[in-house]
C-alpha cells in the first residue's frame, strides 16, 4: 500500500490550549510518542477563520474570510480546497461539523452537522469512523467542541460578555480551575478515537492529525474574556500532533502555522500542488528532516466581537512574530507594541520605541506581510 493510499482523519480539539496538553494524559503520551509541534501558530485566534485558513492553506485577508461577519466572503470560486483537492484525488470526503459556515463547503461527499445540546461526541464519531472504514480511502475532518461549549456557557452565565469589568480578569485561580475542569472530557474523547482506530483495524493505513484551531484567554488581559480580541501568545500558539503508520517520533520546536497543514497534508500523500497554486502555507516536511535551517515568520490577524476595540466587519488588531519577538498593530486606537518574549515570555512590558532598530525592522517586516495579503491600512514608517 502506497502513502497515497492513506485514510486522513483531522479533528480540531477546539479551544484547547497549549499548555494544557501536557495535562491531558492520553494526549500528552500522543505526542510524546508521534511528531508534535509545540511551536505552531493560529493565524486567527478565533474558529471561522482559523479554520478557513486551514482549509485553504491562505491567511484570512487573502481568502476573504477576515472577519466574524465575512463568512459569505469566502472565495470559494477562486480556492481549490482542501477536501476539494482529495477529492481529485479519489478520497471520500466527509466531515462532522457544528454547523455548516464553520469551514468552506465545498468539496465533501458527506457533510454532517450536529446538534451542540445534545451531541456525544464520543459515540458519534466512533460510529462514523466505523461506517467510513470500509472505504478505500477517506478524508474526515471532525469537530470537538466540547471544552469550547462549557467554558463560554460557563462565562457567559456569569459575566456578561461584552463587560470588561475587574471581576472575571481578578478571579485568574477560579478561571484556572474552570478551565481545567473540561479537560478529562477532552482527554477521553481523544483515547476513544485511538480506540475506534484500532477496532476498526485502519490505524496501519491512517493518518491522524490533532490541533488546535486557537488558544482562549483565562484572564490574561483585560478585555479578553474567551479568544478572538488580540494577539498574545495564549491564544495564537497553538499545536498540532501528526501520527502517521511510520511513526514518526519527533518534537519540532521551529516556529509553523496552521495554514502549513494543507500542503503537509499533500505532501504526505505524494499529491503534488500546481506551481501556480494561491497556497501560502508550507509542508512541514523540511522541519520534520531537519532540513530547514531559516526560521518562519509568525503572522496573525484578527477583529473581536468585544473587547475594548471590537471589528467584526474587519480585521483590526495584526501581528508579526520572529526570533523570540513580536510587534502588534491595533488599527482602531491606531497603537503599537513590542515584546522581548525571552525576557518577557507574558508580554506584561510593551517596550514599543518607533525609534528602536529592532522595532523599525518588525515594523518592515510586518508591512511587508500587509502588502502580500492586500491589507491597506494607510500606515507609513
């Protein structure tokens, strides 16, 4: 059996910050023993278009879906997707989904959607990955979303959402635990996908792929009460855990973004991507052989819905990250900031200085991704 006839199974664990994984024991032993990348980046830290990123393998200003609100936007007519493309390829093509503007549409065979109140995620995706064994080869994407649903419900249930009040952001050890308390749900879910694997006897031609699609806030800043409002490191990085039937055992530590899944994804299964092709992703290959010596720029934009400058029509808040620092453009109060984040890993001291040399390059270099993505916001150095 050839590489190119491999099952793909990619489920995002949504919400599910990277410092958590290490408390999840059957996906903390995942990636202990399968490629984890520790350092991968959102490049939206919020589900819309973070997952449209991923099924295009372009940044959001490029797709068209750069806002809660642009989920019409999508420039379906012009991206071959994800699906799409294995689809081509002979892949029966299916997902589970919350609901049916979470990811572009097209290219699924199959397309599920299912109910948040009373879903078990466990069983029903057992059950779909035993009905799709008996293809000859399938692509699935599938959608966890339960750590998501308890702690927005939670939050909102108590706070109001669009407040920016002291009382959620001083109460960090009560967020903590809320938080923590979701895992062991999370963790079973993940075991429970082995399992079917295994059952169904197509682990030795599966690839299975767990991420993250971003971060959410405990309390860290205020006026960012779940994900979506900026961009700091709790919810732009992000991981992803790749188990192949050669199992590959490896930590990558380089700096990657979720847009890189797409044409990894191709790149596994010897599917070769047209020279002319929109994706502005990169397979993670290189990485994975070493072969890579240059460092990958992190790029991220985003518009929240609250927070103490909310754009939900575009995105407004942007940031650029390299080489253990980061500068952010927030358009509406038009400020900025930079972070040393060796000496300041929770960007608590923003030591923006427009006459800083390191500050007038990350400004450059962030320019630079403006112009490649056509984001025109009028800004000179």
């Amino acid at each position: 059996m050839g590489k190119e006839d491999y099952n793909i199974i990619l489920i995002n664990l949504d919400g599910l910050r990277r410092d958590r994984v290490e408390l999840c024991s059957t996906l903390n032993n995942l990636k202990e023993e399968n490629c984890f990348f520790s350092n991968m980046f959102t490049v939206a830290p919020y589900t819309f278009a973070s997952l449209h990123a991923i099924f295009s393998g372009m940044y959001p200003s490029r797709n068209g879906m750069n806002a809660y609100y642009n989920i019409f936007k999508f420039k379906k007519d012009e991206i071959t997707t994800l699906p799409q493309l294995l689809q081509n390829e002979g892949y029966y093509t299916c997902c589970d989904i919350i609901n049916k503007v979470v990811i572009p549409n097209q290219g699924f065979d199959e397309l599920n959607i299912f109910d948040e109140e009373t879903v078990d995620f466990k069983q029903r995706h057992r059950d779909l990955i035993k009905k799709l064994a008996n293809k000859d080869k399938f692509f699935l994407f599938l959608h966890f979303t339960e750590t998501h649903k308890h702690l927005v419900r939670e939050i909102v249930k108590k706070y109001k959402q669009e407040s920016n009040d002291d009382e959620f952001f001083n109460l960090k050890d009560e967020n903590i635990e809320r938080y923590n308390s979701y895992l062991p749900s999370c963790d079973s879910y993940v075991s429970a996908i082995l399992d079917i694997l295994k059952e169904s006897k197509i682990e030795h031609k599966t690839i299975l792929i767990f991420f993250s699609d971003h971060g959410t806030s405990i309390g860290e800043r205020k006026g960012e009460k779940f994900y979506g409002v900026f961009t700091y490191d709790y919810t732009i990085n992000v991981f992803c855990i790749i188990k192949t039937p050669e199992k590959l055992n490896k930590k990558i530590e380089g700096q990657c973004q979720t847009i890189d899944l797409y044409p990894t994804i191709s790149d596994m299964l010897g599917i070769k991507l047209e020279e002319n092709s929109m994706i502005q992703g990169k397979s993670l290959f290189k990485m994975i052989e070493n072969l890579e010596n240059d460092e990958r720029e992190v790029f991220v934009e985003t518009g929240g819905l609250y927070g103490p400058w909310p754009s939900s029509k575009k995105h407004n808040v942007f940031c650029l990250r390299s080489k253990m620092k980061k500068i952010i453009y927030n358009e509406t109060p038009n400020s900025w900031e930079f972070y040393d984040l060796k000496k300041d890993p929770n960007e608590l001291q923003n030591i923006y200085d427009e006459e800083n040399n390191d500050v007038l390059e990350y400004k450059k270099k962030l320019m630079k991704k403006f112009e490649d993505n056509n984001i025109d916001l009028g800004l000179k150095i």
